[in-house]
C-alpha cells in the first residue's frame, strides 16, 4: 500500500512530549482516511526520547524512529527525514507540542488548491521576549530582501510536495529555514495558512539569546553563497 502522507519530526531531548504528540497526530491523520507514516528523527538525544518512541512504534506501525548517531541540528534531521519519507506530501514540524497536529488537515486542504508547499503562520506566538525579537527580526530581513507575502520563517509546520523537495539543497547548516525561497527557485507554488502556536508544557527551549546572530549569519549565506 503506497504512503500518502509523511509527517517528518526532528526531536532533541523531548521524552515528555512525544507520547501526546504522537497521539495527537494518530488522531489527526486517523481522520484524513488515507495511508500515512509519522517519522520521528531523533538527533542524539540523551534522555528516554529514544526508548518512548521505539515503544511507540512497535504499539503502531504507522510510526518509524530514525536515530542521528549525533546530535545534528535541525537542518540534518530534517533532510535525513525527508529523504527517508515515502509519502507523496511531507510535513514537518517541531517536536515540543507547540504545533498542533489539529492543523494539519488545514495546510492539505489549502494545498490541493494547487500549491506546491503551504507554510504555517504562527499569528499568535507563545515564545519568550528573544524568541520573538529573533523571529521579528528575521521576518523584517526576509521581506526587505526576498520581497516575500509570507509572515512566518521560522515556523516547522508545513506541507511540501515530495517532488519539489527532491531539488532542495539542505547540505548547510540553517538551511531548514530557507526552504520557501529555495523552492522560489523551481517556480514552486507557496501558499501559507495560519496555525496554532502553543506554550511549551514540557522541557526547556533549545533557544538562546545568540541565535539572533545566527539567524543573520544564515540571512547572509543565503544571499551570498546561494544568490538568491
């Protein structure tokens, strides 16, 4: 039986998170009434994320855990779950509860108008001050420079055609963020619908104050290495 969907969720440290996570999305796809798979990649964690999900998986079959030897980054548990998935349409997101897995029929809905990736908009954020200092930031440079409809950069949750991810180059580390502009590239279809965002239950924020610079640091990578 082929896969429908793939839903692709990179995961550090999130051993509080990923039972109801799971559920949440069994319940989800349960309703769309089409085959699908949930692809956990677990990048190097250190505490019972790993156990929780391969007893998950063996609970359902529609669940994999793929495991980086070390911890990678987001950028490389993505590319290595989007090279694994074998839906026609893969969705990603975070692994910390604060997207919901309610809000994904909505991005399916929204791309069988004949995008080719529909991204979520996080319009009403639960993050902490440089969180969304960073996100503000980012936004503003992304639409000066790329002159782009789009509201949210940073946010994971969304759905791709697989086909148009085949040509995507995630081989640099920050890349995951860029996806919309380097499908741009392809004349891909983007479209974005909002979503919900939700405070964080459980563990601790991978986020810190410096990753402000990062973000720039990936803004001139972007524009420089890529010429996009």
């Amino acid at each position: 039986m082929s896969i429908k969907y793939s839903i692709v969720i990179p995961v550090y440290n999130e051993e509080d998170s990923v039972i109801p996570l799971a559920e949440g999305l069994f319940k989800s796809m349960d309703s769309l009434r089409e085959p699908y798979e949930v692809v956990f990649v677990n990048d190097g964690s250190d505490d019972r994320t790993l156990p929780r999900l391969l007893e998950l998986s063996r609970s359902n079959g529609a669940l994999r855990v793929l495991t980086l030897k070390k911890k990678s980054g987001q950028t490389a548990s993505l590319k290595s779950g989007f090279e694994t998935a074998r839906g026609d349409i893969v969705i990603s997101m975070d692994g910390d509860l604060q997207n919901d897995p309610a809000d994904i029929p909505a991005l399916l809905m929204k791309m069988e108008e004949g995008y080719d990736v529909v991204c979520g908009w996080r319009r009403k954020r639960h993050d902490s001050l440089w969180k969304k200092i960073a996100s503000k930031l980012a936004n503003i440079i992304q639409n000066l420079v790329f002159k782009s409809h789009l509201h949210d950069l940073a946010c994971t949750l969304r759905a791709y055609r697989k086909k148009a991810l085949n040509g995507v180059d995630l081989s640099w580390n920050g890349a995951h963020r860029f996806i919309p502009y380097l499908l741009l590239k392809h004349d891909s279809r983007i479209a974005e619908v909002e979503v919900h965002h939700h405070p964080r239950m459980y563990g601790k924020s991978k986020y810190k104050p410096t990753k402000i610079f990062k973000t720039i640091k990936d803004f001139l990578t972007l524009i420089i290495l890529r010429k996009i």
